[in-house]
C-alpha cells in the first residue's frame, strides 16, 4: 500500500517534469474529479406547486428555462408523494429517503438519517462538503437527524436566508424612521450587521472550521449579501437571496452535497394566483441560473447532477376547499408531480413511470457511491448512466 | 334561541364524531342553515346502518386511535395533526368521503327547492375586454346596455334605479323575503354597504380597524416570543372577537369574520381573498339566496417591507403603495371560478341558481342560469336586469 501510493506520487511528480503544462492540467483535473467523486445538487420548488402550472401544456409558459433543459435531461412526469403533506416532512422525507413524520413546523429534526449524514459518515467528508441552503425558514433542523449514529456532527450546514432578510427588515421597520426600508445601503447594513452578531441568532446552523476558515465563510457570506442588494432587480425576494449565497458557497467551497429550497411560490397561501405564477417564473429563472453555475464552474462542470423537483403540489380546483391555496387534500394534484433529473451520470429520457419522494435520496446516493444505511426508496435505474 | 340536538355519539367512530361534537359545541355560532343541517343528520345517524361506520371503525384501529391517544368528545389541534400525519391518513380520508357520499343523498332530500342567485362584480379598472375576462367558466356572454354614468351602474342594477331615489335592493328585498342570513353582500371596499341595507353585509374596507387590532396582536404575540408556531398562534386567536364599533354585536357575524380573518389564508393581507374566501365561507355555512360579491384592485407587494406580512405597509416604508390591475385580474379568474364551484357543491345551488358576472362599466356579463332564469332580450339595460333578478327570487 505504502509502495503504490509512494509511485502515485512519484508518477505525478514527474509527471509535471515532463508533460506540457496544458496536458497536465487537463490530467490534474480529471484525477481531481476522479478522488473527490460526483457532486449532487437538489433543488426543490419548495412551498409546493401543481403540474398543472409547470409541466402541464398551459403550464409551460412559466418555467421556460426548465421547458429548454427537460430535453438534455431525464424526466419523470409522476413523482409521488406519499407522505405527509406539510413542507418540513415532504422535504424531510425527501432528503432521507423515508416517508418523515415528525413536526410538521420543523420543531423535531428528522427522525432517520438524512443524506448530508449519510454521505458525510460514508466518505469522512468535511463539514463544508454538505449545504443546505433553505428559504423556508423552518428548515433550521433539516440538516441532520436525531439518530444517535449520525445527528449533526455529520450534519450539513443550514442556511436560512429569508430569515436574515426578515431579521434585517424587521429591525429597520421598527425604527422611528421607516423610511430606511427603502434604502438598499441600510437593509445591506443591517443584513451584515446581524450575520457578525452570530448565525445562531437567524437559526443557521454553520460548522466551526478554525478562524481562517470562519473568516472565509463570513466573507463568502457577506459577498452574497453584497451582490443580492446590489443587483439588477430590486431585491424582494427570499429565493433570489437563497441564489446568491448558494451560487457563493459554490464558488469558495465547491460542497459536494447540497440542497437548495426555493419558496417563494408559498405565497400561493396569500390567496393571490398571480403572485403564485410570478413566483414560479422566478423560481424557474433561478433554477436555470443555478444550472449555469453548475455549467460555467469548473469544480462543478461535468461533474454534477442536478436533481429539481417540487416537494409537494398543491390542491386541484375541482374538489377541495380552496383550490391553489392550499397542499394538505391529498389529492393527486396535490401529491402528483415531477422530477427533472440533469447534468452528469444522467440518462436522457423522459418516463410516465411512478418515483417516489423517496427514491430521490437513494438515487443521490448512488450518485455519490454511497449505500445508505436504513432507506426505504430505492434508486432510479432509469436515469443513472 | 334553538338548542343543540341531543345526539350520542358513542356509536359513531371517534375520528368522525369529533368534528359534529366540535361544531355542536359552537351552537351558538352557527348560522340557521348551519344548525338545521345538525339536526337533520344527527336525525339520520341515529337510524344509520351500523355497518356505514364499520371500515372506519376498524381504521382507527390500525391508525392507533384508542382512549388515550383520542378521548371521546375530544377534538383539539393535535388531533388533526395526529391524522395529518398518520401513515393511513389517505386511506382515512377515502373512507369519510364515503361515508358523506352515503349520508348526503338523504339530507339533500329534505332541503327546499327555492331559486337562488350570485352576482359577482369586478371593479372597472381590469385591463381586459369581456374576450378575456370570466375564460375559466362555462356559460354564456351577455350584451348589456351600461348607463353613460357609471356612477350609477351599481345602484341600477341592484336597486333598478338611480342612487337618487333611494329604491330598495335586491340584497334587501331579499332579506325581507327570506331572513337576514339569507342575504350577503360581501366585498372588497364599501360601495355594496351603501347601497344595500338590511341582510347581512361584509365589507373588507369597513372592517379596516378590526383588521388592524387583530395585525398589532399577532405582531404583539410574535414578538414576545411565547408562540412556537402558527398552531399556537392559531389558538391565541381564537378569542379576538371583533368588538361593537368594529363590526356589530351579531355573535355568529362576529365569529365568521374573526374565523374569515384568521382562518382564511391571506385574508388580513389580501382584500380580494377574503372576498373570495369569504363568499366561500358564507355559501357553506349559511347557504344564502342572494350573494352580491364586489372585488376590488389587491395593491402590489412592496419591496423588503412586504416580506413583514403583518407590518402596517402604510406605515412600514416610505415607498407609496400601488394597485395591481393586471394580478388582480389573473387572481379575479381563479376565484370567479372558486365561488361558482362551491355553490355547485351543495343541493340547495344545483339547477336552481343563477349565477350573474358583471364588471363595472364593462357592456356585456357572463351568465350561468338554468334556460328559466327570465333574461330579457337584446342589449339589457341594468334596470331591467334587475328586474330580472327580481323575479328569478319572487321577491
């Protein structure tokens, strides 16, 4: 063992003597692919949204970018949900490969072993390689479970951006001068001023690395922030928040596990369909500027699969009580959605074949060449090349 | 004052019992179609088959129902998390629903055939033609002959004359006929409540101070910190009645706007939603012969104050508040077809309701009328619609 590792290393020393610098490169980076394996990226249409808006005939105008990506990619037009109808257990359920449930609020951590933990034990990885990177602000305990073999010190970090923005607002509308929401400066102010003050306080949940390292995370952070004010559109929204420190982590971190919930569309609840459409537009916008990220980022090109799909639909018009508003009829509108599987080790296809929420955490998990401990779903051979 | 039914329960599932015992509870608080609904079925399940509840029985059984996960009489928010989220919660569902399939045909039989109406206003101010407006509904396009001052289109169609000459309503006219709950004019700012008096009349603009108290509340108790979630926040609520000066001394009136508010999403932020939302409510609790709804134009979400969704917007940011005409429209479609929907779910609606659409100022309404509902030819003028109306309820 010893011996091989030493002509490993030997091989690559002079290997850099003798081959151009070009050619070496290009070995240097599928050597690094090949050791630190596969990346997976989950996106979740989080607060939940019906077929009927996305992937149905009338429904395609709102998502163009996914519409252009579902061709490069494997589509199943049915993935069940089969468990409990509430954001925390959908998405729980989603991240763990068993049905969750456990608090409906996010007030009890997962009751079996989430991927993050999974992955992390497996491969001894670091506490920067697993994100959850999370709108819905009650997805504070999302990134590890309660089973004493794993829990959180093989956990993912959690990141709750709309939090920090509700935070920061909050503060700025209690004082006597309102006028200041209005200020980009002040809201970019107040949203670093309480990330400095400790992310317990917004609920995050964000591993100790030593000073460098907590540095360099705040930092990242912080650039996010920075890029969210400063942007082209005026900053409304938690998800486009939620882009932005997801597209930074990449960048400085380049985690090999993360879990990116979009929410917005939640504002379905509000009884407004047109902020519903609107919201979903976004989310798709951001999906697709995510994908590329994933395109343009070396550490992420080629080396990635992304999986999008919605935690949960939304009731059906027909027979329930109010229709888009809500997600707990149980109806297929509402436990009927899909799943759009892309980028590496991804079959290109489309099925009208059931998958269930579960089998996303054990299709990840073949993805990263892991075999889970106590999963119910299975992998979905259909897409894994 | 009517006193509950005296009913046991005891022979019935404990899961199905709970949701009658909890209604039964709030007697006081229910409308008369409401309580006359109790009465009938708690007449029925006493002579029900024993075997109708049988699979549910042996349901609960799997589902881990017993005496102390779910006492007898008890009904509380952990036992609808509880169902939420037990394994055979879809199946339990399935299993009701057939139950109300049984039981329905036989309550139904017993309700008075009498005709009823919905109109449905939208403001002026949509941005589309009658092409576009009403696409998610099935029935018919109607020329109408609107008055050169629109001012007076409401009072013309529900009144029959100009504003002037203070004629009674249909909304009125009906309430004479066929009681105060019989009678709704629900709507998103105050015209109706002007024009309408007598019956029962909710305005989303009048009951701004009401709304306000309740926003300071929740605020209030979310900043203390004492409330873990909106389950708790939920049964903080449950007390904050609207007082006198907010709404009226009606105790069951007073209930259903605190439940419309706090029950409803999006009622405190939305005044479209809880038209909508209210007119839902109303149809399946009181089971009105007049519904009149009027929607309005919902304001845009503001920039970063909007995210504070019970903040004073007004007061919360500098930047000025702006209507969302097109939103409003795309919302207006979906709950045109909400509304008619859940009419069409009760007996007392099927086959004997006319259902008029109209926009302000707009030259033709859409119809969805059984072929007796008396239309007068041509281009209609809104005095002779009403008229119309009039007839269609014998009032």
């Amino acid at each position: 063992m010893l011996s091989r590792d030493f002509l490993k290393l030997a091989g690559l020393t002079i290997a850099q003597r003798i081959l151009p610098p070009a050619l070496m490169n290009i070995w240097a980076q599928a050597a690094d692919a090949q050791a630190k394996g596969r990346k997976v990226i989950l996106v979740t249409f989080g607060g939940g949204v019906r077929t009927s808006e996305t992937f149905s005939p009338a429904g395609l105008r709102n998502i163009p970018r996914l519409a252009e990506l579902q061709p490069q990619g494997f589509f199943y037009q049915n993935c069940l949900n089969q468990g409990t109808l509430s954001h925390f257990n959908s998405t729980a359920s989603i991240v763990t490969g068993n049905w969750q449930r456990v608090d409906d609020f996010g007030f009890e951590a997962p009751a079996s072993a989430t991927l993050f933990e999974q992955f992390r034990k497996a491969h001894k990885a670091g506490p920067l390689d697993a994100w959850v990177i999370a709108t819905n602000k009650s997805f504070a305990a999302m990134g590890a479970s309660s089973q004493t073999s794993f829990g959180l010190p093989f956990g993912a970090n959690v990141v709750l951006p709309k939090q920090l923005l509700l935070d920061a607002i909050n503060d700025i509308v209690k004082k006597p001068d309102a006028a200041d929401v209005a200020n980009r400066d002040a809201v970019h102010q107040r949203l670093t001023s309480l990330l400095e003050e400790g992310y317990e306080g917004v609920g995050w949940t964000i591993f100790k690395g030593g000073r460098q390292m907590d540095k360099n995370i705040r930092t990242t952070l912080t650039r996010a922030l920075g890029e969210f004010i400063n942007g082209p559109e005026v900053p409304t929204s938690g998800d486009e928040l939620t882009f932005f420190i997801t597209r930074e982590v990449m960048r400085e971190f380049a985690p090999r596990l993360l879990l990116v919930n979009f929410w917005d569309m939640d504002v379905a609840h509000w009884g407004s369909y047109s902020l519903y459409l609107q919201a979903i537009a976004k989310t798709d916008r951001l999906t697709g500027m995510l994908w590329d990220e994933v395109q343009a980022n070396p550490k992420y090109r080629n080396q990635t699969t992304v999986l999008v799909l919605p935690e949960l639909g939304r009731d059906g018009d027909m027979n329930t009580a109010n229709g888009f508003l809500n997600h707990r009829s149980g109806d297929p509108s509402c436990r009927n959605t899909w799943l759009l599987a892309l980028g590496a080790g991804v079959n290109k296809g489309a099925t009208d074949k059931p998958i269930r929420h579960i089998d996303v955490a054990a299709t990840a998990a073949s993805l990263l060449s892991i075999k889970p401990e106590g999963m119910a779903g299975s992998p979905a051979r259909e897409i894994l090349s | 004052m009517p006193t509950p039914p005296r009913f046991d329960f005891n022979h019935v599932p404990v899961t199905f019992a709970a949701y009658f015992v909890e209604q039964i509870r709030g007697w006081d608080t229910l409308f008369p179609a409401e309580q006359n609904y109790f009465e009938r079925l708690a007449a029925f399940l006493e002579k029900a088959p024993p075997e109708l509840f049988t699979p549910l029985g042996q349901l609960e059984s799997r589902m881990g129902v017993n005496l102390r996960t779910w006492p007898r009489g008890g009904f509380t928010l952990e036992h609808v998390d509880f169902l939420n989220r037990n394994q055979l919660y879809p199946e339990w569902r399935r299993l009701v629903s057939a139950i109300f399939e049984y039981i329905a045909p036989a309550l139904d039989a017993a309700i008075e055939s009498r005709t009823r109406i919905v109109i449905v206003l939208s403001p002026a101010e949509l941005p589309v033609g009658p092409d576009r407006m009403w696409t998610r509904l099935t029935g018919r396009r109607i020329a109408l002959a609107p008055p050169d001052d629109l001012s007076q289109y409401l009072s013309l169609l529900l009144t029959g004359q100009a504003q002037t000459n203070m004629a009674t309503s249909l909304p009125s006219l009906c309430a004479s006929a066929r009681g105060p709950h019989s009678s709704w004019t629900i709507e998103a700012g105050d015209g109706l409540h002007r024009l309408a008096t007598g019956g029962t009349s909710v305005s989303y603009e009048k009951l701004l101070p009401y709304r306000q108290r309740v926003m300071t509340e929740i605020r209030k108790i979310a900043g203390q910190s004492e409330v873990r979630g909106p389950r708790e926040l939920g049964a903080k609520l449950k007390t904050l009645q609207p007082k006198v000066n907010e709404y009226s001394s009606d105790q069951v009136m007073g209930e259903f706007i605190r439940s419309t508010l706090l029950n409803g999403n999006g009622t405190l932020l939305f005044n479209n939603t809880f038209v909508e939302w209210a007119c839902v409510q109303a149809l399946r609790r009181a089971r009105p012969s007049c519904l009149v709804a009027s929607f309005g134009i919902r304001n845009k979400v503001k920039p970063f104050s909007g995210l504070l969704i019970f903040a004073d917007q007004e007061q919360s940011t500098i930047i000025p508040t702006q209507a969302d005409m097109f939103g409003s429209y795309v919302d207006l479609e979906v709950f045109y077809q909400y509304i008619w929907q859940e009419a069409g779910k009760y007996a007392e609606y099927r086959d004997k309701t006319a259902f008029l659409f109209l926009a302000e100022g707009m030259d033709e309404m859409f119809l969805i009328a059984p072929e007796s509902f008396p239309l007068p030819a041509d281009k209609v003028p809104l005095d002779a619609l009403h008229v119309a109306c009039r007839k269609w309820l014998a009032v």
